[in-house]
C-alpha cells in the first residue's frame, strides 16, 4: 500500500469517526445507523464497514490511538529504562496525546457514558490493557503463582485508575490539564509496582 493510499485511509477513517460521535450525541448510539454515519461522512456504507466492523469500534476510536502511543513508547524502550519508568511514561505520552485535542474525546466519553450496551466493548478494550502490563511485569518477576497474582493485581489497578482519572477529568474537570492530573495518579498507584520493575531490565 503506498504512503498517498495510507493517508487517504486515515483522513477517511477520521472523517467518519469526527461525523459520527456528533450524531450518536445528536440522535443517540442506537438510533444511529452505519448508513446514517456513512452519508455524513460522503461514503458509501461498503466504505465505512471496511474501515470499521461496527459503531461500537468507531466510539472506541480514540483508546485505540492511545494505545497505539503505548505501543510506540514499548518499541523506543531504552536498554536501562525500568518497567515502572516505562509505563508511567507511556501514560504521561497518552496524556499529552489527548490533552492536545480533547474535546472528541469528552464527546466520545459523554456517548459511552449514556450508553450501557457499551460497557462490554469497554470491558474488552482494558483487557488488551491489561495483558500488555501483565506480560511486562511478568518479564521482570517470573510467573510464579504469586508473581501472577502480583502482575494481574497491579495491572488491573492500573487500568481502573487510569479509568477513574479520565471519567473525573471527563464529567467534572474537562477544562484542566489532563497531564498533571495523571502525574497525580501514577504517583499514589506507584506503590503497586514489585521491586523488580522498578530496576533496568536484565540483559538478555
């Protein structure tokens, strides 16, 4: 695929992600259709289906992206840099991320938020999450029965903080800036860290 059809693919999925979160706010998540977001977006529905399975991957757009910025922080690992250093500041880049355009993101939130069916997607979305944490940290501790228990604890806090951080910065602080408030949260989720990813990674 050349550079000019990547980019083309990209302004298109975009398009239809930046028509689509409006109407499912104007209509509802429900009440709108893939046909109704597919004429919105000047594209055929064949279009819109290709680039999305369904409307619930198009409202997960955005952590999508952020983990796409988690992704890019794991492949620039420095060969000293430790676990614990390694995600915080893989949340730190996903917060400059959204704090560079947040409003699609408020609008994004404010569908899930009124709409309960998409709570299962949400559920699968932290589970991607969830095993890339675990898979790190057990690279540091072993996978021990405690060891697993210690990775899936720490993981999924980690996860439910970061859930927290953004439901409170989504409904009650919108207008604050989204990086010191994640600095914040890492600090008092820093505890849950073992030792072991708190060192340079072992040579291998």
């Amino acid at each position: 695929m050349s550079d000019l059809t990547t980019k083309r693919n990209q302004a298109t999925r975009h398009e239809i992600v930046e028509v689509a979160i409006p109407l499912f706010i104007e209509h509802g998540f429900d009440a709108t259709s893939m046909g109704d977001i597919a004429a919105a977006a000047g594209v055929s529905r064949r279009t819109a289906y290709r680039h999305f399975d369904s409307k619930d991957d198009i409202v997960f757009e955005y952590p999508a992206r952020w983990f796409d910025v988690l992704k890019g922080v794991l492949s620039s690992r420095g060969p000293s840099e430790a676990t614990r250093d390694l995600i915080r500041r893989a949340h730190f880049e996903i917060a400059r991320f959204i704090q560079a355009d947040p409003k699609p993101v408020l609008d994004a939130f404010g569908v899930v938020m009124a709409t309960p069916a998409l709570s299962i997607k949400h559920a699968k979305s932290d589970a991607e999450w969830i095993e890339t944490y675990v898979g790190l940290i057990l690279a540091d501790t072993g996978a021990g029965q405690t060891d697993v228990l210690v990775a899936v604890t720490a993981s999924r806090a980690l996860i439910g903080a970061t859930n927290g951080l953004i439901a409170v910065w989504a409904a009650q602080q919108p207008d604050a800036d989204l990086v010191p408030m994640t600095v914040m949260v890492m600090d008092r989720v820093d505890a849950l860290w073992p030792e072991s990813c708190r060192a340079a990674p072992k040579p291998t």
